[in-house]
C-alpha cells in the first residue's frame, strides 16, 4: 500500500511538473488543439520525470535501509535515463525538421524520419537492451 500511494503522488506530481514546463516553454496551452510534437513533448517529459523521481526514491530507499546499490544497478539506471533523453531529443529534432521541411524542402520528409529514427531511437532501444541484460547478469 505504502509503494503504490508512492507511486500515484510522484505520478500526480510529475503531471503537475510536465503541465507547468508546458505551460512556461509555450508547448501546450491549454483549450488549444493538441498537435503531435506537442503529445510527444508532454509524453516524453512526462516519463523522464516520473524515472527521475522514481530512481531518487529507489536510491534514497537503499541509503536508509543501509543496503548498498550495485555498479551494474547504477550503469543501468543511467542507461534508461540516457534512453528516455534520447527520445525527448528525437521529438525535439523532429520539429526542426517538420518545420525545416515547411520552410525549405530538401528531401522528403520521410526520409527525415528514417534518418533521424536511426540517429535517435535506434541507440535508445539499444540502451534500454543493454540496461535490461546489465540487470539480468547481476541476478
């Protein structure tokens, strides 16, 4: 019970977090039509959040029960961090190029995608791997 109310208060707090950046950067406004970045951004930042909170209270939860947290416990938690930023940074490329596409077209729009997908999201699902099998190992 103590973990899931954890849980749903970082949760609430990481929505408020994620609303109040949108709102600051002019991301979302609310009554507006959402476009897609504008989910992804909200998405994106929304998971970063809630993983940081989480991973402070994990690490804060071995400290007071004077358990020690392993190497291979820390590399991953970084690697997932790293993977997430990796998405935000895909969404955030993507719309320069969505607005590079409107303003100057030098290629498909597609082909920005595959690349940019390639450049972004591919290394981020290799962390994600890479963390899961570092985790798997140390059991």
């Amino acid at each position: 019970m103590k973990r899931t109310s954890i849980v749903i208060g970082t949760i609430i707090l990481s929505l408020l977090i994620v609303f109040l950046f949108a709102k600051v950067f002019s991301l979302y406004h609310f009554g507006d039509a959402p476009t897609i970045t504008s989910i992804f951004y909200l998405i994106t930042s929304f998971f970063i959040i809630e993983y940081i909170f989480l991973s402070v209270i994990y690490v804060i939860y071995k400290k007071v029960k004077r358990e020690k947290i392993g190497v291979k416990k820390i590399i991953s938690l970084l690697l997932f961090l790293i993977s997430l930023l990796l998405l935000f940074g895909f969404v955030f490329i993507l719309n320069f190029d969505w607005i590079a596409y409107y303003s100057y077209v030098p290629c498909p729009f597609y082909l920005s995608i595959i690349k940019r997908s390639l450049e972004f999201l591919l290394p981020s699902f290799l962390l994600v791997v890479v963390g899961f099998f570092i985790l798997r190992k140390e059991r």
